[in-house]
C-alpha cells in the first residue's frame, strides 16, 4: 500500500495550512476530490501545498467553462492546491484503495511530476481528471463519476421506454 508519512515526521505539512473538509491533511500520492458545480474536479497531491491534475478548457480551475468539444486536448499541470481548490469544498478521497492496492507513493509522485506540461486527448467519458487521477495512484483508470452518470442516464432511459411501452399497450388495449 506504500508507505504512509506522518504530518509529524515531514516538515513539508504545516498543521491547519491545507485541510480538507474532514479537516484532514493530505499526503502525497492521495487523490484530491473537489467539488464544482455540475461535476466534481480530481487530482494527485505531491507534496508542499501541490498537486497535479489534467485540465482543458478551464475544467480544473476554480472559474467557470463551458464543456470540452469531443477530440479536444487537455494539459498536465502543477499548481498549488489552494489556488485550484478556490473556494470550493474539497476532500482527500482514496475511494478504490479497497479494491486496489496503490502505487507507491514515490511512484505515484514521479510519474504525476513526468506528466506535467503533457497535452493528452480529452473524453468526458473515457480520458478525464479522474481517469488521469486513479491510473496514477493504482494503475487503473476509473471513473465512478462517469459510471454513475452512466448508470444515471441508463436507469433514465429504461424508465422512458417502459414508461412508453406501458403507456401504448394500454393505449391499444382500449381500442
């Protein structure tokens, strides 16, 4: 599971400076889950007050955008977790280390440091922050906001055709 530092043995965490909602500092290699308006942002913390995230068209900063365009690029960047944070809540959020064993923590950091200044394709539903985010702590691009989505829009549609089905099966039934 890689090894885990104490705020107290690493002078780069300073009590208080960067707490999550939970009031929890995070350390590196732990994905940072913030929440926007509409979806939520994620990204790897490295380390004194930084992390890296993938970003296009403004979607990981604090300020408003409008959606990628199918096919658009998006760019590795490090920038200070306060300054995308913004005024959003945010949390630490290693959702899949029950399931997955993550990478080391030395790992993790290098290869998120390798990518920055990369452009990489984006897709929304299958190369976002999150994707990004996941295969660097575990090695494995996942997305649970796109497979709720997905599930979402899905339970959605079933509902829409037996609500239809329903609905013309009585119309002919009357006739």
């Amino acid at each position: 599971m890689g090894s885990v530092s104490s705020s107290a043995a690493n002078p780069e965490y300073q009590e208080g400076k960067h707490t999550d909602m939970n009031r929890k500092e995070p350390k590196p290699g732990d994905l940072i889950e913030i929440f926007r308006v509409g979806y939520k942002h994620w990204a790897i913390y490295i380390g004194s007050g930084f992390m890296v995230h993938f970003v296009v068209n403004g979607l990981g900063s604090s300020s408003s955008c409008s959606l990628p365009a199918p096919g658009e690029m998006g760019v590795v960047m490090k920038e200070k977790l306060e300054d995308v944070v913004g005024g959003d809540r945010w949390r630490i959020n290693n959702y899949l280390d029950k399931k997955y064993k993550p990478q080391q923590i030395y790992a993790i950091v290098k290869q998120a440091v390798g990518f920055i200044g990369t452009r990489l394709p984006y897709n929304l539903v299958s190369s976002n922050c999150e994707h990004f985010a996941t295969d660097l702590r575990y090695g494995k691009s996942t997305s649970l906001q796109v497979v709720k989505a997905g599930a979402g829009i899905g339970g959605t549609v079933a509902g829409l055709v037996l609500f239809t089905g329903s609905l013309l099966g009585i119309l002919l039934n009357r006739r």
